[in-house]
C-alpha cells in the first residue's frame, strides 16, 4: 500500500479514535459521535476498506435516522455491508484495539493524545458495548411503543387489541424470528385471514420504515424481519 494511501486510511482510524475519546469525555454513547460514511469518504477510506473494518469487526455499522428537531442522533441497527448515505460507523473494542496500534506503529498516536489535551484515547465505557449483534425491537406494554434501538416505530392505540397480542407474544418469547398465531379464537372467523388482516394492519402507520411482519406456515405463524428505509440516490451510487 503506498505511503500516501496508508496515511488516508489512519485518517479516518484517526477519525473513529476522536468519536470514542470525545464520547469518553463528554461521558455519552460513542453513536452521540458517529462518524458517517462521507467523512470517511473526504479522508480517502475506500467503501472497500469500509468493508473490511466491518468484516473484521473493528467497527459497528448503523443507519442514521435522525430527523430535524431530534434532541440525540438515532439510528437502526444494520448487520449488512451495503454502505450507502446514511452510514455510520464507530469502533467496537477490538477495533480501538487495532486503530490504536496502526497509529502507535505510524508514529501518529502520541501527537494525536497530545492534540488532545494530552490525555490518552480511550474507548468509552458509557453505553452498551460494541460486539456487532443484532438488535431486536422492543415493546413496551405499558406505553404501547413499538421501538427497534432507540428509535420509535410506532404507537399503538388500546383498541388495537389483536396487534398487542402478537406484540406482546414477541415480547415475552424474547422475539424469535416467528412464533405460532397467538390471537385466540373468534367465533367463525377465518383464523388465518384474521391473522393476515392484523398483520397488514401493523405494518402501517410506521415512523420509520424499518421493521416488517409477515404471515408464514400457511398463514398460522408470524414472522418478523428487518427492512431499510428506502435508497436515496446517494445510497444507490455507493
């Protein structure tokens, strides 16, 4: 690798390393600090180093779902390597662990904790840790909040009575990827075209469209998977 593309790539390391020491320092999550795929992109990291970071596991991958008006940045959970716009990175353990020692063995660490108040660069030990696992959405019974990470899917009203069933089955069952029909019988009601029916109606009226059911088993079970919001054209030439 040439002298000039080593240099570009512990850019963005560089980059990766002042998210978790800011994080650190200011006692936040690292995804406060995030660093998105163009800043890496105007560093010179390659989509292509991007992926091998991910591959590695040196850094965690999320999409940035932040809206005008947010008071924190919110993201949802990405276990591929499609790298597009709204990408963000930070670095898992292992990856502090590797950016510290490629900056350590280019000479470039010590002025880097000297840029910094002189302080060394840590990984921050606020937030859950960084492994790289899936997240699951949550549901919260009490507030009827669907919820994936720490972004809101939506919010159920109490006479949804059929669309709490299978949120709640979910919920307790610590949220399998399908489960058994668990609406109870309903005088001649077609089972099956209830449970297609209650399930076309959670799939609406999502903030973020990021979480999709779908019926399985001949229309007795229910599954659940992860979507992306749609591409925007950036997305699509990355």
């Amino acid at each position: 690798m040439p002298a000039t593309h080593i240099d570009r790539f512990l850019d963005g390391l560089e980059n990766l390393l002042l998210a978790s020491t800011f994080a650190h320092d200011t006692g936040v999550s690292a995804w406060e600090y995030a660093v998105d795929v163009e800043t890496l992109s105007q560093v010179g990291v390659t989509v292509q180093e991007v992926r091998w970071l991910l591959a590695k596991r040196f850094v965690q991958h999320r999409i940035e779902v932040t809206r005008p008006g947010d008071r924190r940045r919110s993201f949802l959970p990405c276990n591929n390597m499609v790298v597009g716009g709204s990408s963000a990175f930070v670095l898992t353990e292992t990856g502090y662990e590797f950016a510290t020692n490629r900056m350590r063995t280019f000479d470039r660490l010590q002025r880097f904790e000297e840029a910094y108040r002189g302080e060394p660069c840590v990984f921050p030990v606020t937030g859950p840790i960084l492994t790289g696992s899936q997240e699951n959405p949550q549901w919260d019974a009490a507030s009827l909040e669907l919820r994936l990470g720490d972004v809101l899917l939506r919010q159920l009203r109490e006479d949804a009575a059929n669309q709490i069933r299978i949120l709640a089955a979910f919920e307790e069952e610590g949220w399998p990827t399908r489960i058994d029909d668990p609406l109870p019988p309903h005088g001649d009601v077609d089972p099956r075209q209830r449970l297609r029916d209650t399930i076309r109606r959670l799939n609406q009226r999502h903030k973020v469209n990021a979480l999709r059911f779908s019926a399985a088993g001949h229309s007795e079970q229910v599954c659940w998977r992860l979507v992306r919001e749609s591409r925007t054209e950036h997305d699509e030439r990355a």
